[in-house]
C-alpha cells in the first residue's frame, strides 16, 4: 500500500516537474522577459527557502534545474524564429551603460515626483510593496512552504528585477512593470484570507444543487 502511494506521488511530482519546465521553457520561447520578471526572482526566493530552512537541498536543485532547463530550452526554441524576432539578444544587455541607466532611472522618479498624481502614484506603489514585505514576514513564520514563496515573490521579485534591469544597462521603464503587480501577490496568502475563501466555497457549495454543484463549478471555472 505503501509502495503505491509512494508510486502515486512520484508520477505527481514528475508531471508537475514537466509541466513547470514546459510552462518555463514556452513562456520563454515567445518572451525572454519571463526569465527577468519571472524565473530570476523565483530562483532568489528558492534560495532564500533553502536558508529559512524550509526548503531541502534536493528540492532546491531540482526547481533550479527546471528553471534553467526550461529556460534555456525556450532561448533555443527562439532560433528557428530568428528571422522574425526584431529584438536581438544586444537589444538587452548593455552592461556597459549601467551608469547611464541608474541615472535614466532616478530622473524618471524625480519627474513623477514632480507631480501629484506621480507622488500618487509613487506612495501607493511603495506602500503596497512594504505591506507584501510585512505580510511575508508573518506567512514565513507560519512555515508553508508555497505561502512563504508566494510572499516572498511579492516582496524580493520587484527589487530584484529592478536591480537587474539597472545591472543589464537598461532604460526600458516598461521593464519595472512588476513594481505595479507582484506586491498585491501577497494579499493571496494574508493570515485569514484562507479560512475566509474555505467558508466561502462552503456557502457556495451549499447553495448550489447537491448534484448540480460540481457541474456548475467546473463550468464556472472553465468560463473564468
């Protein structure tokens, strides 16, 4: 019974590991920006895991073996599409202009800041990161492993990426985008937020048909 069940998670982890390397690899493929706004800041989450404690050796290496496969496996995919892809590698990295790009950056906040709406806009921005730092340090504590990636991801994903635009040369304000979503991530693993969608789904559940219920959630999912 035991060697079955043991079977069973193996098979789950192995489709979830494809799965994950394919998502990786494709989103890749059509984007490289995946990997700067998406598979840089994971890999620094996992790590931080893994110094929290709250991740083994092995399942740390077996994420960042996806990660890096999946990415690469897209960067090659590229190459047939090559003669219709307008952005070249070059267009990226300019590490030479790192200077150049710190100082692009810092004019862009002081002109926002010029402005109501851009200091608007700047505190909302600013205070919503500092409430995913506060919220990831309270899931943290509580030791799941997916809610503390989740809110780690909010708070270390847009400094990351932020450095690493600054890093990679870059001007393309565009590519801070994450600043304006990745922080609300944490609202998703808010201590309570959990036990209120579970009573949630039970008044749904009991307000639908008994038979009816399953049928009309998936055909509400499949519609979302």
């Amino acid at each position: 019974m035991n060697t079955m069940r043991s079977g069973g998670a193996g098979r789950h982890v192995m489709g979830a590991t494809l799965a994950t390397a394919g998502v990786v690899a494709f989103c890749t493929m059509t984007n490289p920006l995946y990997a700067l706004w998406f598979v840089l800041p994971a890999g620094a989450v996992l790590l931080v895991l893994r110094v929290c404690s709250q991740l083994s050796s092995r399942a740390l290496c077996r994420a960042g073996l996806v990660l890096c496969v999946g990415t690469a496996l897209g960067m090659a995919l590229r190459i047939p599409f090559a003669h219709s892809i307008v952005a070249t590698t070059e267009d990226y990295w300019h590490l030479r202009d790192i200077g150049a790009s710190l100082a692009y950056h810092a004019r862009q906040v002081s002109d926002t800041l010029a402005t109501r709406a851009g200091i608007a806009s700047l505190c909302i921005t600013l205070g919503m990161w500092i409430a995913s730092i506060v919220i990831a340090l309270a899931v943290v504590r509580r030791g799941k492993v997916v809610h503390s990636f989740i809110a780690l991801s909010a708070c270390l994903g847009p400094f990351i990426v932020a450095v690493a635009v600054i890093v990679m040369g870059s001007e393309a304000t565009r590519y801070l985008q994450p600043w304006a979503f990745l922080p609300f991530l944490a609202l998703t693993v808010l201590p309570g937020v959990e036990f209120a969608a579970r009573g949630i789904s039970r008044r749904i559940l009991a307000w639908l048909p008994a038979r009816e219920s399953i049928g009309t959630l998936r055909a509400a999912g499949v519609v979302s």
